[in-house]
C-alpha cells in the first residue's frame, strides 16, 4: 500500500472518529433488531430449493449445505426467520428486508419474475422498491407471507384466493409482487402469524386494546382460499374465498396455528389443540375419516406451545407443568413420518388418529424438542442443544443423514440425527427440502509442526464457546499450510485451499462438513512461487476468486476459480486473473481478503517498525476486481505485527468479525492468546472483544504453533 495515501487517510480519521459518535448516540435511540443466523439446507434441489447457486449440477444433497447469498460463495447470513414452500422458501433478515429463492413459476419469489433463483433474490413491492420492516414470514404451497406491523402482504399464487385480497379475487394464477391481504383495518398495535397450505392461509393477529387496568390482548383467527375440505372452518365446504373470514375455537382465543396440506390446527391460550379441514387420516384425533368443517378439540392433548402439520401428519410439542416438554404425533404415517417407530407403506399403522408421544430422544436430563415442522412424509425436530432430528422419507435426501433413501430401508420411523449442524435454532420443512437456521461455523486449526488438524464448533446459541470436536483429516503434510476455505465445487459446502509453503504450489480438500470427501493439486496458472502467498478470497466477476499477495513487492493479484476436468477427475482451476494493486510498500501487509454483503474489502495491516506499527485499514474492491483507492478507513484500534488475522461472521449478524491470533513465540508472555472483536456495520466497525480459551481444560490460550487455518 502507498505511504501517502495511508497518511492522507490518518489526517482524515479524527474527521471519522466524530462521525462514529454521531452515529453510536443515534443508534441508541434506535431499539435494536434481533440477531440474524445463517441457513443449511438439504434435500432435493431441482428447482434451485437448496439456494447454493445456478452453477450448482446437484441434484439432491444427502447432507446439510449453506444456502449462498452469491455465487462467489458468501453464507446468507442474519435470518431471523424462514419458512419453505413446495419448493420455494422465504427467508426475513434482521435489518427487516426478504429474500426468497427456489421454484418461481406463479411469482411466488416476489421479485416481479416467473423464473427459478437457485440464490437468493429480494422480494420488492414494486421494481426497484425493497419491501422492507417486515417482521415475520409465511409460506404457502406456492405463494408467500410477510407481515409489517399489522399489515400482511402476499404474492404468488392466487387461483384459489390463496393471496386473500379481495381486488383481486380468485383464479388469478400469478401474482409477482407483493400485495396486501384484506384482513379487517385495526388502529391497534400487535403482531400477525401467518401460515398457508395448499391453496388457502391462516392469519392470527393479536392486538392491545386499551391502556393500564383496562388493557387487554385481543386474538384472531382468519382463514382465506380453498374450502374443498372445509379448511375455512365454517362448517361447510364452500367455494374458495378471497375474502378472510373469522374461525372461531369455541369462544377460546388462539395464540399459535399451523396449516398442512388441506387442514388446520391451533392452540388455544389453555394448551389446547384444535383441528379442522381434512380428517382422512385422523388429522382430528378421531377415527372415521372424512372431514371436520369446524374447530374441534384434539383429545389427549394438553399444555401444548408449538403445532405443525403437513401431509396429513400432525405434531405437538407440550410443556405442562413440571412435566419435561414432549413431541406427540397423530395422523398419516405413510413413511413414518410420526417417529413414533412404526414404518408402514400400507395397511394397519398407516393412520395414527390417537396422538402419541414420539421416539425422540429426551428425558429430565436430556434435550428437549423446542421446534418441530412437517414436510409432506417427513418431519424435523430442533432440540434445546441445537440438534435436528429428522423422521419419515429419505428418497430424496429429506433425513439429512448422508444416505439417498433407495432402496426405501432408509426411510426411517424413528427420529434420526441431521448430520452437520449444530447450534439451530429453528427449521422448516419443504415439499422435499429441509432448512436449518444455524450458528454452526467450524474453525479449523492447524499445528505449523505436525500438521495436525483438531477443529471447534462455535455453534452456541447463548455466546460464543468453543467446543472441541474432533480433526478434518488429523495430520496433514507440514508443508501445506490451510490458506483459506471457499465453495470449489459450487455445492454449498466450504473447501479447504491448502498453500505449499517451500514452492507456493496450491492442493485442496474436498469438503462435506468437516469430512474430507476428496483432494489434489491445482494445476498452476501460469505458475507457483513460494514468493507468492494467498490472504483470502473474494467474489470477483460473479464467482470464487483467490487473493494473493507478493512478500517481496507487496503487490496483491487474484484467480478466478472454476472447474476442469483434469486426468478424468474433476479439478478446480484457474479461470484467469488480474492485479488488484500494483508494487508498493511490504510494510503494509494484506491481513485478510475477503467477501461480504455484495462487496469485497482487503484488510491492510502495518507490520513496520514505526509509530504506525499495528494499524489497520480496510480497503474496498469492486466484483471486477479493481483497487478503489483513496476510500479506505483506520481502525481505530492496533495490533501488534506478529499477530495474525481472520475474517469471518462469527455471530451470523451478517457482518465479518475479527478472530486474531497471537503467534510471536515463546518469548512473548501473551504468545498464543486469541480474541475475537465483533464487529458491526456494512464497514466494519467494532464493538467488543471475546478473548478465546485454550484447546483443553485449564487453558487460557492456543499453542504458539497453531494457527487458524480456515472457517467452514
């Protein structure tokens, strides 16, 4: 990095430093927003449901994979809430705008198209108009919810009144913005919970009405669309209606509803469980079959806070008392899908019409089910120790645990363990994809003497704590250095890039998770040098690109990456290259390149000897991959030279966090020592400090000779 221009923006940074005030006394008058997550998703991908990006040929993924917010492979990160269609899922970010990808042939992507996003895309109210403030989330078979204070808009399909705006009628097929449900005008404050199913939704707004002793909360369900099976709870079965109608649980109020393929089902503010709509596969509670047109109390059932329903399979989690909170499960059990260990393709078992406590494993002292949603022959569970059990259908990959379900023995009947996640805190079920919102970041660490490869789950839902898990591949060449991790093979799972530090020659890991499914060498282009070392990665040209830096000129070049067929084995390769910054001082040394929110930033760190010593700069790069200079910042806070640095979102709130190292050796008495600054804004900005606890018990740093390879 030239001198002058640091210095130009020192002189400036006092400026800056004004500026972060005005802005920190502005943001507390400002109530702050939830903390967002990233979302793993696996199962089928025909469509783009996996949202892991057009290049992807993956047809269904057995195991969880992160849904991309680019192609170059950034996380979509800072969801709060998510919820999956057939084969469409809509995702609220914590900064209140919607994002959606997947199956878009009825315009239920919201983005003013017909055309499939397997990445994905902003829901806007009109071109070039975000719809923004939305606080939660709905999705029907194939249309969308999103609510913005008591207002809910809809888009997608609407040949049955599924989108409830009585302008617009029935039989409309495709509607690619959002427009607003016609639910009855209130002046009053509240929230409003909206569900869909198969051509018809549920909406339970509840409102303050009054103030101090008079104050009182008002609950009401409404239901729209389809009534072919009395899904409106009118006790008929009508035509469809555009126009949302009042359900009544007897004179009790609701406080939760979930809507499945062609019933319904609430708690009421007792625990009760209420049904109604299609009872073919005793969805009520009750043998007989046939239909239920009116809200009718599930029997058995009490204390219960969470309902799910699809597919004609229902579920319930309870929490009564000092009773440990409970899954029950009643109705259609084709596959399985109950996990109440009965696994029938036919016949006797088939129908459960008496609810039953599933095989999930909990207990005073184990886990407990805090979230449950039901696919169409397959259900998820999210536990309190961020956990995800899946039971019923595995054709397609649904139960997340490695195996494709042929032959149909992999369907299970008992709840199963979703393979690589940890830290959920919510899931939803697809037509035949599930989806995870997850902390679950892997930091990989590498001994510079052995080679071996021991990583951590920073998956804690309360903080961050790392908990020690096992190795990536256990010893690695000591040669090899892990020089950064990104999508190589475009399907949704992080890959290692391994750095040869005697010849500069690059190999890689294939990677599921933390499980090494393949590696090799990547051919030179146009060639190696040990001179040559790579910082990170960036999204350059709408893909992958890998960042270097030059340890005697100081000048900083890039590869895009892609995929060639090399010797018959499918290899990632250079796909060609560019300088970002032209030979200036080695003085200033890249700390870390790297993707976020649609941008690319280098980090400068000063390694020199002088006043200046330790200082950071963040530097912007265009997706072209060109130097925007002149518009860099100082951090206001240094770092001694011999600590290294990196980038990744740690917290899932969409902005990259600082994890720094110290490796200065034994002579230095904070050698090993680890912290992480949390950082906030589109430019980062800190906000705090976590220092890292050693790898074993008692410890209080890393050992000197490991380092932080890289994050999956």
């Amino acid at each position: 990095m030239e001198r002058a221009a640091c210095d130009a923006r020192r002189s400036a940074r006092f400026c800056g430093l004004v500026l972060v005030a005005l802005c920190a006394l502005a943001c507390e008058q400002t109530p702050a927003r939830a903390q967002g997550f990233g979302v793993r998703a696996w199962g089928v991908n025909v469509e783009g449901t996996l949202g892991i990006g057009a290049s992807a040929a993956t047809y269904s993924s057995a195991t969880p994979v992160r849904v991309k917010a680019s192609p170059g492979g950034d996380a979509l990160t800072n969801v709060v809430q998510i919820a999956a269609g057939s084969a469409h899922t809509v995702a609220v970010k914590a900064d209140g705008t919607v994002w959606a990808w997947g199956a878009n042939t009825f315009g239920q992507l919201g983005n003013g198209t017909t055309t499939n996003s397997s990445l994905p895309v902003q829901v806007m109210l009109a071109a070039g108009t975000p719809l923004r403030n939305v606080t939660s989330v709905g999705a029907g078979y194939d249309f969308s919810f999103a609510v913005v204070g008591t207002t809910v808009y809809a888009w997608g399909d609407n040949s049955s009144g599924d989108l409830g705006n009585t302008a617009l009628g029935i039989y409309q097929s495709a509607v690619t913005y959002p427009v607003k449900v016609s639910l009855p005008a209130t002046s009053y404050p509240g929230t409003v919970t909206v569900v869909g199913g198969d051509g018809f939704a549920l909406a339970l707004r509840t409102v303050t009405v009054g103030s101090g002793i008079a104050q009182q909360t008002v609950r009401t369900l409404y239901a729209w669309g389809d009534n072919y099976y009395g899904e409106l709870g009118e006790g008929q079965t009508s035509e469809a209606s555009a126009t949302p109608v009042p359900v009544s649980l007897g004179g009790n109020q609701a406080v939760a509803v979930a809507a499945g393929t062609q019933n319904c089902l609430a708690i009421d503010t007792s625990g009760n469980v209420w049904a109604w709509g299609d009872n073919t596969h005793g969805e009520s509670g009750t043998t007989g079959g046939g239909l239920t047109t009116t809200p009718t109390q599930v029997p058995g059932i009490n204390g219960a806070v969470q309902v799910a329903t699809n597919g004609g399979a229902c579920f319930a989690i309870t929490h009564e008392g000092t009773l440990a909170p409970a899954l029950w499960a009643w109705g259609h059990n084709f596959l399985g899908q109950l996990g109440v260990g009965i696994l029938t393709t036919g016949g006797p078992g088939e129908d459960l019409p008496t609810p039953t406590v599933s095989e999930i494993p909990t207990g005073p002292s184990g886990p407990a089910p805090v979230a449950v949603s039901a696919g169409y022959m397959f259900t998820y569970v999210a536990m309190s120790d961020g956990t995800v059990w899946a039971a019923g259908e595995n054709t397609q990959g649904q139960l997340g645990n490695g195996n494709l379900g042929e032959p149909v023995e992999y369907n299970s009947a008992i709840f199963q363990q979703v393979t690589n996640i940890s830290g959920a805190t919510a899931v939803a079920a697809g037509g035949s994809t599930g989806f995870a919102l997850t902390n679950d970041f892997k930091f990989v660490w590498q001994d510079t003497l052995t080679g071996i490869t021991p990583y951590w789950d920073f998956g804690s839902t309360s903080g961050i704590a790392n908990t020690y898990e096992g190795h990536i591949g256990y010893f690695l060449n000591p040669d090899y250095r892990i020089a950064a991790a990104l999508d190589l093979f475009s399907d949704g799972n992080r890959d290692l890039l391994l750095q040869s530090r005697t010849t500069g020659a690059l190999a890689y890991l294939q990677m599921s998770g933390a499980n090494v499914t393949g590696g090799g060498l990547i051919p030179a282009a146009p060639s190696y040098s040990p001179g040559e070392v790579v910082v990170g990665t960036m999204n350059i040209n709408n893909g992958p690109a890998i960042v270097w830096q030059n340890t005697t000129t100081g000048e900083v070049d890039y590869w895009t990456m892609g995929l060639q067929t090399v010797s018959g084995v499918l290899t990632p390769v250079s796909t060609g290259g560019g300088r970002i910054v032209a030979p200036g001082s080695y003085t200033w040394q890249v700390a870390a390149a790297y993707p976020a929110g649609g941008e690319n930033w280098i980090i400068w760190h000063d390694i020199s000897n002088d006043a200046t010593a330790g200082e950071l700069i963040y530097q912007p790069v265009s997706t072209s991959g060109s130097y925007l200079p002149g518009s860099g910042l100082c951090y206001q806070h240094t770092v001694p030279a011999g600590w290294s640095l990196h980038v990744e979102d740690v917290n899932g709130d969409g902005n990259p966090d600082f994890i720094w190292h110290d490796g200065n050796g034994s002579q230095d008495p904070a050698s090993g020592q680890t912290y992480i600054w949390l950082m906030n804004g589109p430019a980062p900005t800190f906000t705090s400090s976590q220092q890292v606890s050693g790898m074993g018990s008692g410890q209080v740093s890393i050992p000197v000779d490991y380092y932080i390879g890289a994050i999956l």
